[in-house]
C-alpha cells in the first residue's frame, strides 16, 4: 500500500505505522505461499488463497490476521510479542501479549486494508490516508484484557505511552465478542489485489 502520509485528527500516529504498510504484501505472500524461481505455480497459488480466503472459523480468521500483523511488525522492525505454535489443520495456538499501542496498530491495519479494497478502482492514487479515531476500542480492549484493567485510570490517557500488558488469549476472545467481523478486512483486501492485478495483467500480490 502506498500511502505517502497517514492523518488522524484524534491520535498521535507513529512513524512505523507507513513502514508497517509496506510490508504487508511480502508477508502475505511468505505466510501463505510457496514461491520458486518461477514465482507462484497454481497449485499452491490455490493453496495459498485457500489459507487467506477458504472458509474456515473466525476464531481461526482472526489467528491467521493476528499471525500477519506479527510477521509484518517483523518485516518493519517492530517488536511484538507474540508467539504462534502450529497445532493442525492450519490451525495454531497464540501466545504472547500486545500492549494498547500494538492493538491500535493492529486495528488500523485492518480498517486500512479494508478501506484500500473498497477504494481502490476509484483512487489510483493514494498518497494520504485518512485514520479513524478508534482510541474507545483500543480503550475496551485494555479494560477487557489487562489485569485490572477496570481500575485503570484512562480518562484522558495516551495510549501510545500506556504500559499494560494485554494476553493473547483474552485479546482473541475480546475480538470474538466484540469486533469477529474483523476479519472480512483480510479476505476483502486479498481478493481486491488480485482483481487489481488480473485486470492490470501483473501477476504480484506485493
């Protein structure tokens, strides 16, 4: 995605943030699919859609973007603890945490990837992007997810300097209750990219 600037009124954004972006391509491509000196062959082109796209349980959706915003933060030098251990089926286990920053970071990078697939047919050209104001989320997360979160003082509060530790597993059950449409982002920005590139001729989900 390439956004020269981001903007949002409400929020300090950081720096990364664009670096992040750049990143998401390759990672998608190293995540769910087998390359060789060809590029992708069709069968593991379809294997790899089938990871992103194929039905599947939210529960499992949401692991698999949480997997790609770890492997992009990697990509962008962003340290994130997260820790992903494979069980079956494509399916894995998280661990780990995320501090309120890392799921505003989180968070924009799926309202981003949706909005990019729904604009782009009508804006070619995309220098600046516009970031909602989604601080409550972030907000309902850390209350849901941190220990005490209830007691927390977060009138008022900045949430890239709030230095609270937020568990994998609680965050993935506080998306399920609260945000499990989240993962329409993913699916609709892949299949988007790639009605982009058949209809250009250029075969490169990057």
């Amino acid at each position: 995605m390439n956004y020269k600037n981001t903007e949002c009124e409400a929020l300090k954004i950081p720096d990364y943030l664009l670096e992040l972006f750049d990143h998401l391509g390759p990672s998608i491509v190293d995540l769910f699919f087998v390359t060789d000196k060809g590029g992708v062959n069709w069968v593991e082109f379809v294997r790899g859609y089938l990871k992103c796209c194929g039905r599947m349980p939210v529960s499992a959706l949401l692991k698999t973007l949480l997997r790609l915003f770890a492997a992009t933060g990697v990509k962008a030098g962003i340290p994130l603890k997260l820790e992903f251990e494979a069980i079956d089926d494509g399916d894995y286990k998280v661990s780990g945490s995320l501090l309120p920053i890392d799921v505003l970071m989180f968070l924009w990078m799926c309202w981003t990837m949706l909005w990019n697939s729904r604009t782009w047919r009508v804006l070619k050209e995309r220098e600046y992007l516009y970031l909602p104001d989604i601080s409550p989320l972030v907000l309902s997360a850390v209350v849901s997810c941190a220990e005490g979160g209830s007691g927390l003082e977060l009138w008022d509060c900045d949430i890239s300097s709030l230095d609270v530790q937020l568990p994998a597993g609680k965050f993935l059950t506080w998306m399920l209750t609260t945000v499990p449409n989240l993962t329409e982002c993913f699916t609709q920005f892949v299949n988007a990219r790639l009605q982009n590139f058949a209809s250009s001729g250029v075969c490169n989900i990057n």
